[in-house]
C-alpha cells in the first residue's frame, strides 16, 4: 500500500482501485473517512448552511425524512 502513498492519483483511478475493493472494506473506507473530524465538522457546516439558503426549518428526524421524500 505504500506504492500508493508515493503515486499521484486521479479520481478516475482513485474510483476503479475502490470499486475493486470488497464490500466489507469499502464500509470500513468510509467509516474511517466520516470518523476523521474535520469531515464531519465540514459537513455539518455544508448542510447547516444549505438549511439556511433553502430556508428549511428544524425538523424532527421524522418530520425532515418526510419532507425530504414527499412527493410533488
């Protein structure tokens, strides 16, 4: 793996060297990802800011899986 760490990647490449993993380890892939915390910051920061531009109130869990699939 340390071939890797050495190589420049593009995200073409990047894609087919995950599609090719199986799925247990694409799960454990993106639990590392989503642990580091950086990412989850960054993505709280996105979607509280999407909230805000599209002006959707706080929602229960229930309430915003509702309004997100309802059908129009």
């Amino acid at each position: 793996m340390s071939k890797v760490k050495e190589e420049e990647l593009n995200y073409k490449q990047l894609r087919k060297l995950i599609r090719n993993l199986d799925f247990e380890k694409k799960v454990t892939l993106m639990r590392e990802i989503v642990t580091e915390s950086g990412y989850r910051k960054e993505f709280y920061d996105y979607t509280q800011g999407l909230a805000k531009k599209h002006r959707i109130p706080k929602m229960s869990e229930e309430k915003l899986d509702e309004f997100l699939h309802k059908q129009n």
